[in-house]
C-alpha cells in the first residue's frame, strides 16, 4: 500500500505517520507539509517519501538546503499539493490539511479514482454537492477520518435503509456550560486546551466554539447522505461514544473508543479490515459515567450557524467556513474577542448573496471574497489582522 499524506506535520498527520511506522507493508510516497520544515525533513529522512510539498514559498527555499543530499523531488504550493493528489502509484491520499486549501488536491485525487482518507472536513463544507457527484463520476472512495464520521461510517456498515437519524457527539469543548459573560473574557492559550483531545490549533478554538461540530454537521449531510433534520447533536463530555446511529424500530448502535486519532486513521487504511489497535483498549469497567446533554446554542451560537448555512445551501457555507477561519486566525493572534468570532461569522452570512449550484470556479471565487470582506470587518473592529 503507498500513501501520500498532505499536512504531515499537523496532528492528524503525525498521527498518521505512527500508524504507518506501526505498520509493514506500507511504503509513504508523498509527504506535504505547510511551513514546519524543521520536523518535515525528519519525516522526510525516516520514511524516504520520492515527493515533498512544501505549501509555502519561503519554507520551500529553505528546506530545498536543507535536503539536498536526499534523492526526493520537491514541489511547492497548491501545485504541488494538486500533484501528489495525482500521482499514480499513490493508493490512498490522506487529506490532513486545515482549511479550504484541502479542496484542490481532494479534487484532483476524485478524478484519479482514488481512495481518499480524508481528514479535511472543510472540504465537503465548501464543496460538498460538487465533491460527493464527483466522486460517483469517477468511482473514488471517500473514508472519512474524523472520530465522529468514522464512528458513523462503521455504524452504518449494514447500509442505511433503516436509518432514522445520525447522532454526532460532542465534548463541549473547554467553556461547556459557560455564559456570555464568562466567555468575554477569554484568552486564546485557555480555549487551546481541549478537555480530551489533542488537536491543532484552528480545530481546538473551533471546538471551543463547537464551530467544529457545526461544519461536522454539514460534512455529515454530504457523507451520508441525510438530511439536516436527521442530523442531531448531542454534548457528551467524556468523548468514549464518538458518534451513533438510530434506526426506525428504535435501537442505537454506538461506536465506543479511547479518545485516540490512530484509531480512525488505521481503519481507513484497513477497511474493510480490523488490525491490531495502537493503542490501550477501552475498559468499560474503569468508565465512572457517561453523560448526555442538548449542546448550549443560546452562548455558543456557531452550532445553529453552521445548520443554518447547510439548510440555505449553495454557497452559504463557503461563507460560513472562510469567515470563520479569518476570525479564528484573529482570535489566535489577540486581535479580536471570543465572541467576536461568531458576531462576524453571522454577519458575512447575512451579507452574501448565495448561488445555488456553484461550480469549482465560483466556489473558490466566494471563499476569496469573503476573506476579503471579512478582512474589511475587521478593520471596524479597529483591529487588523
């Protein structure tokens, strides 16, 4: 099995990466990574890929120095990503990029025919009609990596004729039962610390906000092919049911785990197989309680944004995705307040005029624009990126 693994040095892909040394039989083909030449060029030299993307310029330059004495062609930006995502002898194409950067390259991959591990949830947010009709063009295989789709995708394994509804859990990020006044006052290094989950950067303030669970929503819709009222959510903070389906007579089946990335990672690499896990298996007789509650969209309204965006459809949640990451970006970089970020999410909302069924070309066009308009907003809030 070859692989190529764009975002390598992220948390997916790192993760990625120990499942693969884990593993015979596996041979990485393609590494890409955005601007961490530091620990790229460790993976470079452990696993010997023949191809490297280095997303920026800069970085590449400098990582070009670096591997000169290594016989591995190296690419640069969103070329390169769309290259690796091509080559031929790669069987599965693990998309770990963050944003809709993954988009491209998961494009150029379905028209290869390939299988696609995709950890890259951005791209069926902003491109899911146009994703999911490509793949059954070309016959590729989509496997969804996230803990929750995963959870899904494996519940769902007799088919989902009898499928009443999909639940997506979720821990409650680090605020979970907080007010708006709590929440005014929060730094940046408090909602980076996730409760359960080791995650980057952009995904743990998501989380935070359960933005993440929002655009798992919508990813949801595309993957499974359910509509929004059969999507529901529920607050688990334990994070040991990773999501559950509910059929017509009533029953539920529920995938239950540690709270351990290498888990869906490896069985997308396995499926239809099980291997041998990882990590420490789940003990049930060590599981104090498992608790279930309505997640809190009064304060943490990006939850009812995001089922917004993907019940308008067409290009709403391009907005609401590329808006997000700007503030998001904002907030990391103490330009702007916790709440803010959902204040300018919903005001982009309220701004765009959507197109039905955008094309590539359109997509990537109104997720532009509003980078732009949202970088003007917040220059109103007297802050600039």
């Amino acid at each position: 099995m070859k692989v190529a693994v764009l975002g390598s040095t992220g948390s997916i892909g790192t993760q990625t990466l120990q499942v693969v040394k884990a593993r015979e039989g596996i041979e990485v083909t393609a590494l890409a990574a955005k601007s961490n030449i530091k620990l790229l060029e460790e993976q470079v030299r452990l696993f010997k890929p023949k191809y490297v993307c280095v997303f920026d310029m800069e970085a590449a330059n400098l990582f070009k120095e670096k591997i000169y004495d290594l016989k591995v062609k190296l690419l640069v930006g969103l070329e390169g990503l769309e290259e690796i995502a091509s080559l031929p002898e790669v069987d599965i194409l693990v998309t770990a990029v963050s944003g809709a950067i993954g988009l491209k390259p998961t494009v150029a991959a379905i028209k290869k025919g390939k299988t696609i591990a995709l950890a890259n949830k951005e791209t069926l947010v902003a491109a899911g009609e146009l994703v999911m009709s490509m793949v059954k063009e070309y016959n590729a295989t989509i496997i969804p990596v996230d803990s929750e789709h995963s959870a899904i995708f494996q519940c769902l394994h007799e088919g989902k004729a009898s499928l009443d509804k999909i639940i997506l859990t979720a821990s409650g990020g680090p605020f979970r039962g907080w007010q708006k006044e709590d929440l005014k006052t929060i730094k940046p290094e408090q909602a980076l610390k996730h409760p359960n989950w080791d995650m980057g950067r952009k995904i743990s303030i998501d989380s935070a906000t359960l933005m993440n669970k929002g655009l798992e929503v919508i990813e949801a819709h595309w993957l499974f092919g359910v509509s929004y009222e059969q999507i529901e959510v529920i607050v688990h903070p334990q994070s040991i049911i990773h999501s559950a389906v509910s059929f017509i007579d009533g029953s539920i089946l529920a995938h239950l785990g540690v709270a351990d990335m290498r888990i869906p990672i490896q069985y997308a690499f396995s499926y239809p197989e099980r291997w041998e896990g990882l990590s420490k298996p789940l003990d049930l007789a060590d599981l104090k309680e498992l608790t279930f509650n309505k997640p809190d969209t009064e304060n943490f309204p990006a939850l009812r944004l995001a089922y917004e965006a993907g019940r308008i459809g067409g290009t709403m949640p391009i907005v609401l995705n590329a808006a997000n990451e700007l503030a998001v970006e904002a907030f990391l970089k103490g330009k702007i307040e916790f709440l803010d970020i959902f204040n300018l999410v919903e005001i982009a909302m309220e701004k765009h005029h959507r197109i039905e069924h955008p094309d590539l070309e359109e997509i990537i066009h109104v997720d532009s624009s509003t980078r732009q308009r949202t970088l003007e907003m917040l220059k109103t809030y007297g802050k600039v990126i």
